[in-house]
C-alpha cells in the first residue's frame, strides 16, 4: 500500500549526519520503489506537505476513464470518494455524492440488503443486484461488487464498490425469455397438431387394419391353422402399435388435462408410468376445488413429463413418489425416485438427458410461470426434482 513519509527534525548529535543520510538514502528508495505519494517535511513554519508529481495519476485516469461507477465508502455506508461515472448514473454533481450516504440512490428493501453485506465486507465482501434512484432519469438496475480496502488514513475501515449497469442486460434477457415463451407455445401446439393427427388419422388406420386381421382369421379354415395363428399374431401386433401410439397421442397433448384437470392427469399418467416399467409409484395429491390456470396445470405436467422419462432412462430406481400439494398460493410438485442418482460419475449432460436438455427444458418451464425450479442428486438418495410455483389462493385445497 502506497503511505505518507513523514520527514522529522534530528536533535543534534555527533552521528547526526550519518542518521540524516540514511535517512534519506530510505526515502529515496521508498520513492523509488513506489512506496511513496507525499513527503511530509518539519521546518520552521510547520510541517509541509510535498506531493510526488504523477503520484496514483495512472491509477486515477483508470478509474475515471471506466464505464462502471466507482466507489469508496466507510462501513456506515458514507461515501468518501466516488468516480465521475456514478455520479452521471445517479444524475448528480459529483461534489454532492462525495459525502452524502449511498443509501440515499437505494430503495428501502435494498438497503437493508446493502447493510448486511457492508457488515461482512471485511471478511468476504459480496455481489448483489439493486436499483439505483436517479435523478431526472428512470430507476436503473446494476449489479454491485463490494470488496474491504482495509483501514484508510483516518483510521476507519473502508471498502470498494464497483457498479455496473445492467440494464442492456436486463433487456437482452427478457427478450431471450420472451423468445423461449413464444417457442414453448409454437412447440405445445405442433404438439396438439401431431397429437391430433395420430388419433384421428394413423389409430383408425391401425384400427381398421385390426379389423381386418381378424377378419381375415376368422376366415382362415381349421386346415390352415399356421395362417389363421400368423393373421392372429398379426391382429396382436397391430393392437399394440395402436396402444403405444394412442399413448404417445396423449402425452404430445393430453386431452385429460384440458378436461379433468392437473390432479387427474397426474393419477393417470403414474399409473400408466407404473404398469409399463414395472416401477412402484406413489401418487401422493389433493383434490382441486378449483381448477390451476391452464398454462401452470400444461408446466407442472410437461416437467412431470420430462422427469419420469428421466427415471425411466437413466436412474435405475425401484420406487418413484410424486408429491402435489398447496400451501397458500404456492403449488409444489416433487418427483423423488430412489435411484443411482443424476451424474453421478459423470459429467453434466454427457449422455445424460438428466444434466443436460431435460433438465434445462424443466427450469425454463417453472421459470415461464413464474416458479422455481430445484433438483438434487446424490447416489445415496437417489433424485429429487422439486418446482414451486405461484397459484391462486382458491386453486387448490388440501386434502
């Protein structure tokens, strides 16, 4: 840290020459190596101050030729210096921000945000996301960096704030999520599209061509019994390619959920989960008095969706437990299974649709209606996938 050199008198002495000499063969060292921004010199008058020409210069052209606002500010939250830059963002001259409480750019709930991470500053300094009041101009959204200085030359502990405009940022993601909602409606109804398609077009197909197995069978005489059992086999597979697509059919658009509701799309679709992987599943929910709006019922089952195929693929579990329920006007859903947990050993994404597209794909779904989104793993436990979302009070009741 660059300091003061203070330069006394010497009483006197017969080594007095020598102590001087060394004395200022240190100081010329410390100026030389840096050390040193001012001389302070005792004569005849008082003590003088000398500052060093160029002394910190480059350091202030670097901060004043920054496009972040910077800051020093005593623990209590007064600014002792701030930079050109704030004070543009703030709309004020730069000599009434010197001095004046940076609490007073806050809003009320930041500032107690600000407090607690001024308190612990000295030890681990911190980041938050805050708006600033400016005068004559709209609130702004930044982003702050707090960091500890240490003790300045008055004794008190200072630190440093870096803050950084984002509101190009916030702009440039709410277009992305914009983006990412439009998309998701562009995919839910070419969903609704194909869906339709299979039901009506491709299932009669297959029904008709059932149909036609079995008549084709039922036609066969008893001599030619290796015929009528192919036309049987034939009748069998068809049957089931008509099931498998009947099944697909409803989960690109689940006409359950648009009719009966979230509650009991879910029952139907653990059960059907259960009886073709042989897993035990647990369906533990409340009825609705009341139905969820339609676009957080189509989330919750999409990331219900994304989750049990999950499971299916890659957990290797034995049992499965979907949980539903409200509490005030916050829904949660939770899928826990019991498996070998979700990249474990592995790297996130690589060859997992756990860590990678899926699990995006459900975090992008709580986020579009205004949920959150949390997932944890260990081999031990297995996996737990939990979504929180915002709901009216009268959605749901518990049970």
């Amino acid at each position: 840290m660059r300091r003061l050199f203070s330069r006394l008198p010497i009483k006197r002495n017969p080594n007095g020459l020598r102590q001087r000499l060394d004395e200022a063969e240190e100081t010329i060292r410390a100026i030389r190596n840096g050390k040193v921004d001012a001389v302070v010199v005792a004569g005849r008058h008082g003590a003088q101050v000398f500052t060093l020409e160029g002394a910190g210069l480059a350091y202030r052209k670097l901060i004043e030729s920054m496009n972040e606002g910077a800051l020093t500010l005593a623990t209590n939250g007064t600014i002792l210096y701030a930079n050109y830059c704030f004070a543009r963002m703030v709309g004020c001259q730069l000599e009434k921000v010197v001095g004046s409480p940076f609490q007073r750019f806050l809003r009320v709930g930041d500032r107690v945000t600000l407090r607690s991470i001024l308190k612990r500053a000295g030890t681990q300094g911190g980041k938050l996301q805050i708006v600033l009041k400016s005068h004559g101009h709209p609130p702004m959204p930044v982003q702050i960096s707090v960091h500890a200085l240490g003790e300045g030359d008055s004794g008190r502990a200072t630190v440093s704030m870096v803050v950084t405009d984002v509101t190009e940022a916030r702009r440039v993601e709410e277009l992305l999520r914009a983006l990412t909602h439009r998309l998701v409606r562009a995919q839910e109804l070419e969903r609704s599209r194909v869906a339709l398609e299979l039901h009506d077009n491709i299932t009669q197909l297959l029904c008709a061509a059932v149909f036609c197995s079995q008549t084709l069978a039922d036609r066969l005489q008893a001599g030619h019994g290796t015929l009528k059992g192919e036309a049987l086999r034939l009748r069998d597979m068809l049957g089931e390619i008509a099931d498998e697509i009947q099944r697909i059919s409803h989960d690109l658009g689940p006409s359950v959920l648009n009719n009966l509701g979230l509650v009991a799309v879910l029952r139907e679709k653990t059960a059907e989960f259960a009886r073709r992987t042989g897993l035990k599943v647990m369906l533990a929910g409340v009825q609705p008095i009341a139905r969820l709006p339609a676009d957080i019922e189509l989330a919750l089952f999409r990331i219900l969706q994304e989750a049990l195929g999950n499971v299916e693929k890659h957990a290797r579990a034995g049992r499965v437990s979907v949980f539903l329920r409200k509490d005030g006007n916050v829904v949660r859903l939770a899928i826990h299974d019991d498996g070998i947990g979700c990249g474990v050993g592995r790297q996130p994404g690589a060859g997992d649709g756990r860590g990678g597209l899926g699990l995006a794909s459900m975090r992008e779904r709580a986020g579009i209606v205004g949920g959150s989104f949390r997932m944890t793993s260990s081999r031990r436990s297995g996996t737990v996938v939990e979504v929180q979302v915002p709901a009216p009070e009268t959605a749901l009741a518990a049970g």
